[in-house]
C-alpha cells in the first residue's frame, strides 16, 4: 500500500517538475519584459529630474503636496522598487540553464510575473534533456516525500518484532 501511493507521489512529482523548465523560460520571458518597462519609467524619471537639476531622490521629495502628487511619488518608489528587485532577478537568471534555475528557485518571487505566466501556462510533454531529468528530479522528490509522509503516519500502527 505505502508502495504504492509512493509510486504514485514519485509520478506527480515527475509530472509536476516536468513542467519546470518551460513555466520559467515562460516566466523569464515576462520577467524581462517587465524589467524593461521599469527600466524605461525609471530612466525617463531621472531624465526629467535631472534636467530640472535634482537627482532621483530630490525630484521625488519635492513632488508631494496634493494627494494626486503623494499618490505619484508613492507609485514611483515602488516602480524604482520593483525595477531594483526584477533587475537584480534578471541578472541572477540570465544565460542559466533550466537545471541550475533550481539552485536559483528563490529568485522567481515576483507574484504578479508569476501568476500572469500561470495564468498563460500551458503543460508540454518533456522532450528536452533538462524537463526529462527535472522530472526524474520529481519524481525521486514525490516519492521519498509521499513515503516519508505515511511511514512517519504508519509507524504507531506497526507491530515490533
């Protein structure tokens, strides 16, 4: 019984990391996108700061005093916010291969890329050598997990010898 539901943990693990090269090549793709977008925003910022002679952070201390400019100067922190933590993402990822993005797994945090990318995703059989050993990855994960899980359960239930 524990036999089995572990073969059967060890397949969805399979599956489930099978998936994992293509959703973050799909994820790297927007991340990208996305970097360059804020890059634009806050490249054109700091254009416009500098030619009134202020740095980022000055022109962003004298915006303010109506709730439309408090409102702007706060969507502007978080762009240059959001811009410094995709780049820093961005840089961390590229040119790695899908296998060594699992040593890097942290770095595919931002929630909104992610969930567009899932919402877009669309499951693929595995022909590549990184999707064939990610599954073989999973697999090996789901079954020790699964078989951990119900020995640890069982283990009351079993009679010493």
């Amino acid at each position: 019984m524990i036999r089995t539901l572990a073969m059967i943990g060890g397949f969805a693990g399979a599956v489930v990391m099978s998936q994992f090269p293509e959703f973050t090549q799909q994820y790297m793709q927007r991340l990208a996108g996305a970097r360059t977008e804020l890059k634009i925003v806050t490249a054109g910022f700091e254009l416009t700061a500098q030619a009134a002679g202020y740095t980022r952070d000055e022109a962003l201390r004298n915006m303010g005093g109506t709730s439309f400019q408090d409102n702007l100067r706060d969507q502007m922190k978080r762009n240059f916010t959001r811009y410094e933590r995709l780049d820093s993402a961005y840089t961390a990822l590229k040119g790695t291969e899908p296998l060594a993005r699992l040593a890097k797994v942290w770095h595919f945090r931002d929630t909104d890329l992610a969930k567009r990318t899932w919402e877009d995703f669309r499951p693929a059989i595995p022909v590549t050598a990184d999707g064939l050993l990610c599954a073989g990855i999973g697999f090996v994960g789901g079954w020790l997990l699964v078989s951990l899980i119900l020995g640890a359960f069982m283990r009351p239930f079993r009679r010493s010898a």
